[in-house]
C-alpha cells in the first residue's frame, strides 16, 4: 500500500511522514531511488544529480513532488564544517545574475548562505526544466511539494523560492534537521512568502538547525518562525552547552580552538540529526495524536 499526500490537511504530520520518507528515499542511487518512489510514495520519479547535488522530481495524478539529498553520506556531515562554522560569517551573500534576480525580491539587507545558492545553482537549469515538464504531464494544476532533509533542507527551500519567482506555486515546504539559510531579513521574507505553508521539523536535540553559527553570544544567521518541534522539553542548545564547558565568554567569531570544539559536539550527537530519527519521532508524534 502506498503512502499518500494530502493537500486538504495543511501542515498536518500525516503529510510530514510522507515526505520524511521521500527525503530517505532521495538518498538512494537512481535505480533503487526510482523503484523506492513508484513502490512507496506512487510517484514516477526522475533523478537529477549534478557535481554534489542530487534531487528527485516525482509526480502523480495528484502531486509534484520534489526532495532534495542532503548529503551523498546520510549518516554524517563530511564536508560540512567550513559551510557551517568556520566560514559562515564569509557565506552570507546577496547573489549575482538570475539567482541574484530571484532573491533580491526578499528585500534590502537579504543575504543568503553562499554554499547553499551554490548547490543550488549548480542544478537549477536541469533541475527547473524537469519539474516544469513534470507539470506540464497533466492539465489540471497539482500540489507541489518541496522536502529536504539536512543540507537538503536548506536547498529545498532556496529551491522553493526561486521556484515561485518562476511562476511554479508551492503548495507546502516542509524540511527535516535543515540549518539556517540566511539572515533575519532573508528569514522574515521567506515567513511572508510562504505563510501556512512552511513547516521546519527540528528535534532538539540536534545540532545542526542550530547552525551556521560564527559567535557564541550571537548569530548572524536566522530561522524563519515555521519550526515543529519533536522533543518534549527543549534540551541544553550545543552553543548553551559549549559555553558552560568552557567557561568561555566569546564576543567575536569562533576561534579555531572552540570551532573543533563545538565540531566535535556535533558530531557526537549525530545520531539525532539522522533522516532515520525524524522519521521516528514523527510517527511517534502521529500515535501521539491518537
């Protein structure tokens, strides 16, 4: 039996558990991703992959939807270190030529994580002609759907905005353990675009939401006010924690001392940030509501 999106139930954890399970399949190669899409989720999917980013395009009678990889590693965050902490203060850019178009729409002072335009960019072309011919397969207008786990979130919903911008209407984003994308002004126009339509699954315990991070005091970076937590209780924030550790009472950026520090405590607490927990903690929310 497949699992199935309903449009009707916005931001409904129902629809979460589906997507959850698109973002696991999206980190399967092209022959196992496509099987897993038609045998699971009912969709026809096509794999789009350029340089380190990979994308799955499915539809059906009733949806389009897309999810981004997060990683080509799902059970670690190789590469990632620069892009979340050591360069990120560096990464907030307005972008240039028809990405720069796209986002300038979010107002004066937007900046965006340069990394994640990059991987966005990188694919747009393939990327954007698949899911314009994906909706163009049927005349009647279908939900689109954007999902994302970890880096794939934030690509996800970079994706979603330029998406709009191009005249495609998201019907939902909804992303699992994805970090900051840009500043507060870059935060509060995507809340404005998107209202009732963003939803950010965080469990607590993870770290990675909590970043890009440059300060310990204080973060240029920002998250739109879409989150669903999946923790009873908030627990200690990493940075909250580092701060406690070391005593340190930082007003600049992160040396390198405290970055491999804070580093460290990520990756120890990456069995949080695994697409596998999500999917656990929304179905626990689900017999929760029961």
């Amino acid at each position: 039996m497949t699992m199935n999106l309903d449009p009707t139930i916005s931001g409904d954890p129902r629809n979460a558990h589906v997507l959850a399970a698109a973002c696991e399949l999206a980190y399967l190669d092209e022959a196992q991703g496509t099987a897993g899409f038609r045998e699971k989720l009912g969709l026809e999917a096509k794999f789009i992959s350029v340089d380190n980013t990979q994308v799955y395009v499915g539809q059906n009678e009733n949806s389009v939807v897309i999810a981004f990889r997060g990683s080509e590693a799902p059970t670690t965050l190789d590469g990632l270190k620069d892009w979340l902490l050591t360069n990120a203060n560096n990464y907030l850019i307005l972008p240039e030529g028809r990405s720069g178009t796209d986002f300038v729409a979010a107002g004066v002072g937007a900046r965006f994580h340069r990394g994640f335009l990059d991987a966005l960019e990188n694919l747009w072309n393939p990327f954007f002609t698949s899911v314009d011919a994906a909706i163009k397969t049927q005349p009647e207008e279908r939900p689109v759907w954007v999902t994302g786990h970890s880096l794939g979130g934030a690509i996800a919903l970079l994706a979603a905005w330029r998406l709009q911008r191009q005249f495609v209407a998201i019907h939902e984003i909804v992303t699992f353990g994805a970090p900051m994308i840009g500043n507060d002004v870059a935060a509060k126009a995507f809340e404005q675009e998107f209202e009732g339509k963003l939803f950010r699954y965080v469990d607590l315990e993870d770290p990675v939401p909590l970043l890009p991070s440059v300060s310990l005091v204080a973060n240029t970076y920002a998250h739109s006010q879409a989150e669903v937590a999946l923790a009873a209780t908030k627990v200690a924030s990493v940075l909250e924690t580092l701060q406690k550790g070391t005593g340190a009472a930082v007003q600049g950026l992160l040396d390198a001392t405290l970055i491999d520090e804070l580093w460290g405590m990520v990756q120890n607490r990456i069995g949080s940030h695994f697409i596998s927990n999500y999917q656990s903690k929304v179905e626990r929310k689900l017999k929760d509501r029961v």
